[in-house]
C-alpha cells in the first residue's frame, strides 16, 4: 500500500497539482473564481450560473450553443496548460528529452481542467432536467456539444504546434558550431532567463518517477544528467514562443467580436466570453511571473495603479450617455440653486394645471350613466430584474382581463423600479397599440414570452469582448453620436425582443397621456451624486420635486428630486429613447453602466431600487399634491402594489456572534435597504390612509412566492423554464386570487362599456 501510495504522489500529474498548489495560487484563484460562479456559490443573485448552464446562441440554447462554449474553454485550457508549461517545466529537465514535450506536459496536466468538465458536466445535466424541463437525451446531447467543443480547439492548437514545436532531437541534428548548440547571441537569452540557472544548479528540480504518454500508459522517467542544461533550455524557449502566439490570438478574437456586436451571430454565448477572458487574465498572469519573478506582486500592484490613474483621463474613460439627448452644448448647471428656480410657484402651479387637465380627461372617459364616480387606480410594480418584469406583465394581463378592460382605464399613474417598470411599460406600449388596431390580443402568451426573453447573455458578452477595453465603435441616434457598450446592447436586445414596439422617444408619449389613452408613467432612476430621485416623464412634474410644503412655505423641506424635462431641456429632454430612461431606472451596479447626464457636476444615474424600489413613493406623492381634486371627483382610490418578492419575516438570531460579526455587524443594517424602505412606506400609506378616510383608500397586493425558498429566481436579467413556469402559475396562488377577487369587486360598479 505505501509503495502504491508512493508511485501515485511522484508520478508526474500528482507532482504537478501539488506545485500548483504550492506556487501557482493565483491562478488556481482563477479556476476557484469558475467553480463559485458554476455552482451559482458566487453572484448568484446577478444569474451568472446561467451563463455557463444556459448559455444562448442566436436566442437559443442547444447543441451549437454548448459547442461555442466548449470551444472557449477548450482555449481556456489550452491557456492553462501553456501558461503552466511556460511557468514550471524547468522544474522537470526530461521533459526536454521526450519527443513532444508540451503534449506530454499537457496530458499530465489535466486535473484541474477535467475535474472542471465533470462538475460541469454534471451541473449543467442536473440544470437542464431539473429547472429547463429538458429530456435526458436533450441534457445529454448538449453536454456533447461542450465535449465537442473541447475537441475541436485541441485539436486545432495541437495540430499547430505538431507542425511547428521542435523536441531535443530536432536540436541534435542541428549544430551550427563544433559542439556548440547556439549562437552567441543564443547564449546571452538563455542567460536573461530565471530557469536558465535552476536547470543548471538542478535548484529546485522535483523528482519525478513516471508519466503518462499519448497512449495514457504510465512509463519510467529517464535520466538527464547528461544533457546541456542550455540544450534543454532552449526546447522549453522555442515552446513558450507558440505559446504566446496562441494566447495572443485569444485576445485578437475577443477584441474582434467586440466590434461586432451588432451582428448576432457573433455574439457568441457569455460563458464562452467569459472563458476566452479567463485564459487571457491566466496568459497575462503567467507572463508577468515569469518575466518578474519575486516581484511580480510589486509590478501587479504598480499595473493596478498605473491603470487607475491612466483611466482618470477621458480618452481612457468611458461615460456612458443617454441616448437622444445633445452633449454638445453647455451642460445644465447642478446645484441647488437651479433646483430652487425650476422649483418654483409658477412652474409648480402650470404643471399642476396642465397634469389637472389630464386627469379631467380621464373623468370625462369614464363617466358612468348612474352618475358614480371613478375609482382612481395607481399601479406600482417592484424591482427585481427579469423576475418582476415577467410577474408585472402577467398581473396587468389577468388583471385587465378579468376586470373586463376596467384596470386599465381606472389606472392614473404607474410608477416602479428595475425589471418590473419594464414590464408595466411594455403591457402599457401594447394597450396604446390597442386603441389604435383591434387586431392585437392584448392578452396573447406571446407577449409575456417575449418579456422572458433573455438580456443577460448579450449584457455579459459585450462587458467582456467590449467595455473590458476601451469602447470606440459608434452609432447614431436622433442626430447625434454615441459610443457602443453593454448600454446600447442592453437597449437593442430589449427592442428585438420585444419587436421594438418601444423604440420611441419620451415625447411620443406625451399626447397619449394628454389624451388619458394610457396612463401616465414616471421613471425614477437615483441620483448618484447626491442621493436625490430624477422624475422621468412626458409632462411636467414640477410638483414632484419636493413636498407640498415646500411650494408653501420656500425653504421648510429640501427639494428630494429633480424633473428631467424642465431641467435638460435645452439638452432636448423629449428626445431622450424610452428605453434609455427604462435603462436607467434599471441600472444595476457592474452589469449595467451608470449614465452621465450632460450637467455640471455630471448627473450620475443608476437603479431606481436604492431610493423606492416599489414605486411608492411616486404614487404617495402624487396623491399628497392632487388630494383635493381626488377626493371631489373620484370614488376612491386602489394602490395596488404588485412585488417580485414577499417581505421578510423572519427574525434571526445574532446571539452566537463570533467576534468578527460582531464587529460587522452594526453595518448588516446598511444592507437591508428594502425592509427599511417598506418601513417607510408604510409610515406614508398610513399618511395616505388620513388624508383620503377609510372608505376612499384600498391596497391590494400581488406577490410572487417562491415554491423553492432556498432557489429564489436571481435579480438577473435571465430566467430558466422552471423559474417561468413558477412565476406565471404564482397568479393562482390563494393570496393573489383573493387579490384579484378584491380588484373585481372594487371596480364592478364601474361603467364597463369599453372593454379591452
């Protein structure tokens, strides 16, 4: 047993995995980073899994899909392999003596990469049947296509360097000089290189007692000592520069597909961009090591720096911009100053006026024939990525059909964060469309579909084939330039999945609205700058800024938000692209770029989720301003409040803190931002309660629960079948049916002579 034993620990891939474990920790880092990303241990919640699980190619995931991938991490561990081979091959002098040393090298360093294809293999089988609702065959038909990939590229690279690597009979034959291998210019490189004097002074040469061959047989090492350390030293040299050839070529494709993202067949899934980026942080990882030594962790932390301080410059730092506004005139001063005179008596009363006139127009539309008065609907929808953007969508579909058309005549304002305004907006896009041709089903499957699609996959792709580098293809919008980054890919695939019924621009709303045909939306996006909310929207919503008391009594409150329109009007505030405000409400920090408003100091814009992620805020607003004209003309009011997630009951125990908890732990309160701000809101519903009396004020909710409370659907941008499935069948649950109940109830006194 303790020969067998012996035999395992001094054969040639076991004493390779464990001097990666003792030097190459950084990029073991690497591999650990894909392995937390895979098993969804890391950014679960940001849907990264999927990318590798369910990766997306041309809209679809399959065989050809699963191929791209394995072609990518074929690259990644061809990478692996040259890298390491670049790195600690002079710790084993006979590889120089064997016909075809990088082959042999890289079949003997092969654990870590196969034991990745076997957790992937199984997670990615695992994933297909369980949560894509896949048939075996199928799971297994894509975990081929992976395997495919995987052989196609080694193939390729092996075939490339079966052409062109020497092994030392090649050097045998060949002498130049009586005896002498080299040139003298030869033997001044050898010298510049750190193995040079190792394989010399055998200095940390590890022993090794058998290899594997081509054949995977085991066979005994054979000695070397009587080779010139310069000849062996030169096979490795001519090998590293096939390496650097192929791990150039990594980063040309990627630099490449990056200036076609326009075109979706080269847009190959993410995970296979996010693999073709691992082998180029792995090259470069491997370079620096090499060349630097000791002190490649000093150089590492210089490039770090080097690189921050050169991308200060703006040449080197990209901004993302709004789409259809003009940047180059002067920028809108930001101060408070400007906010006071936007927000102002008179501003405030003509918006009022002009928003008074809207809602006179809704009245007249609903007039009943008894005489009754209209409930007034506001319709808030929570945050919470594509999950919220399904869940919005399949609510306003039930809801409008089961209340015969009334939801959305009776609704005033919609108002939300994230995914779940996506949503609303596309339900609303799509009952304007209705107005004008009956031919659309408002109510057709295929819309809620088309919400699902996924926006991950070209998101993630164009972070790393693009924006890693710096973005210079351009495009035209409304007569003005802009930059192509994971912002304009978001807005693109948004429109194509949705047959770009909402590529409009902000003024294409705002006779609609006018004319009540559909209800008003204000889009919130935060403030980076200074905390404040920006009020996106066709009209003019001075009365937003600030509350009523305000506009009163100057000076009592601070003006908490800024009117887009009124503000960047000179900067052409209507022509700003619907999903380019969508966007911004949506902007979650790293995978979509925060916008740069054109104003001095820069407006930076990101998720409307980190001031109100459920929309209330708007809708308490609105009805603290227009309390008076509420209560003489409607019946009431009915929030419904429609959210991606439940609230969170639960109470946890600190008291079995270890030290360093208890430490952190006053900070965990800065991570629960949504509970304080349900605390919050309900402090104003309670507001709101009082101002309109009991019998004027109802709140309905629909919440999607989970089934799976430890496998909650991600705040991505991606959904699997079963998380769909879960969410669209969440509209049956015994709390939403009471909901709806209540909602048919509230409205069934209304006129229900127009129906949708």
């Amino acid at each position: 047993m303790k020969k067998w034993l012996a035999n395992v620990y001094y054969s040639f891939p076991c004493r390779l995995l464990v001097l990666h474990l003792r030097s190459n920790l950084v990029l073991l880092a690497i591999w650990i980073f894909l392995v937390l990303f895979l098993t969804g241990s890391l950014a679960e919640k940001f849907g990264i899994r999927y990318l590798f699980l369910s990766p997306e190619y041309m809209g679809k995931v399959g065989f050809w899909s699963f191929f791209y991938l394995g072609l990518a991490f074929g690259a990644l561990a061809m990478s692996w392999n040259l890298t390491s081979y670049l790195l600690i091959a002079h710790y084993f002098p006979f590889l120089a003596t064997l016909a075809r040393p990088f082959t042999k090298f890289s079949l003997n360093n092969v654990l870590i990469p196969v034991a990745f294809v076997l957790l992937f293999l199984i997670s990615t089988i695992w994933f297909d049947v369980y949560y894509e609702y896949h048939s075996l065959s199928k799971a297994l038909l894509n975990g081929a296509g992976f395997l495919a990939g995987i052989v196609v590229l080694v193939f390729c690279i092996s075939s490339y360097f079966y052409f062109t690597n020497k092994d030392i009979l090649s050097f045998l034959n060949y002498k130049n000089y009586s005896g002498s291998y080299f040139q003298k210019d030869d033997k001044q490189g050898m010298k510049d290189i750190p193995a040079m004097e190792e394989i010399k002074s055998n200095k940390n040469q590890m022993r090794v007692d058998t290899y594997l061959t081509e054949s995977f047989r085991p066979r005994l090492v054979r000695s070397v000592a009587h080779y010139d350390p310069a000849l062996l030293l030169r096979v490795f040299k001519q090998n590293h520069s096939n390496a650097l050839i192929v791990q150039l070529s990594s980063l040309v494709i990627l630099v490449v597909l990056g200036l076609l993202i326009e075109h979706p067949r080269f847009r190959i899934p993410a995970g296979a961009s996010i693999f073709l980026l691992s082998s180029i942080v792995v090259a470069m990882t491997g370079a620096i090591s090499y060349w630097f030594d000791k002190w490649r962790m000093t150089v590492l932390i210089l490039l770090f720096i080097a690189i921050n301080q050169i991308t200060r410059f703006d040449v080197f730092n990209h901004k993302n911009k709004a789409y259809g506004l003009d940047y180059s005139i002067p920028p809108s001063s930001y101060s408070y100053h400007n906010l006071e005179s936007i927000c102002t008596g008179d501003n405030v009363s003509s918006d009022i006026k002009n928003t008074q006139q809207i809602l006179d127009n809704w009245r007249r539309k609903l007039n009943s024939p008894k005489g009754e008065k209209p409930k007034m609907v506001f319709f808030c929808a929570s945050g919470g990525g594509m999950k919220s953007a399904l869940w919005a969508m399949e609510v306003l579909q039930k809801a409008n059909r089961l209340t015969q058309g009334q939801m959305m005549r009776h609704t005033v304002l919609m108002s939300g964060a994230s995914g779940g305004m996506i949503g609303s907006a596309y339900f609303r896009e799509l009952y304007l469309r209705k107005q004008q041709n009956n031919l659309i089903d408002l109510y057709d499957e295929a819309y809620v579909q088309n919400i699902g699609k996924d926006l991950l996959n070209s998101i993630a792709f164009t972070i790393v084939t693009n924006d890693l580098f710096v973005p210079w293809a351009q495009f035209k919008k409304g007569g003005f330039s802009y930059k192509k980054d994971r912002g304009y890919i978001f807005e693109k695939q948004l429109n194509e999945n949705t047959d770009f019924v909402m590529d409009k621009s902000i003024r294409d709303y705002q006779l609609p609205e006018m004319e009540a045909n559909i209800p008003m939306i204000f889009i919130t996006p935060s403030i980076v700058t200074d905390g404040r909310r920006l009020i996106i929207s066709p009209q003019g919503v001075s009365y937003m800024m600030a509350a009523p008391i305000g506009i009163e009594i100057p000076s009592s409150v601070e003006i908490d938000a800024v009117d887009f329109r009124r503000f960047f009007g000179p900067q052409g505030a209507d022509n700003l692209q619907f999903t380019t405000a969508l966007r911004m409400n949506a902007t979650y920090p790293y995978i979509l770029p925060n916008i740069y408003l054109p104003s001095k100091p820069h407006i930076e814009v990101m998720d409307s989720g980190f001031r109100d992620n459920f929309g209330l805020k708007s809708a308490i607003r609105f009805i603290h301003v227009f309390q008076k004209w509420i209560k003489e003309n409607t019946g009431g009011v009915i929030l419904l409040q429609v959210r991606g997630y439940g609230r969170n009951k639960e109470i946890k125990s600190s008291d079995s803190q270890g030290v360093f908890d208890a430490i952190l732990n006053p900070l965990g309160l800065a991570g629960k931002i949504l509970s304080l701000q349900d605390y919050d809101h309900d402090t104003n519903l309670g507001f709101v309660f009082d101002i309109l009396g009991k019998e004027n004020f109802e709140i309905i909710h629909f919440t999607y629960y989970s089934k799976d409370e430890k496998r909650e659907p991600s705040m991505s941008f991606h959904l699997t079948q079963r998380e769909k499935r879960e969410i669209l069948e969440a509209i049956d649950l015994k709390e939403n049916q009471e909901s709806m109940n209540r909602l048919q109830k509230a409205l069934s006194t209304q006129d229900v002579t127009k129906t949708q």
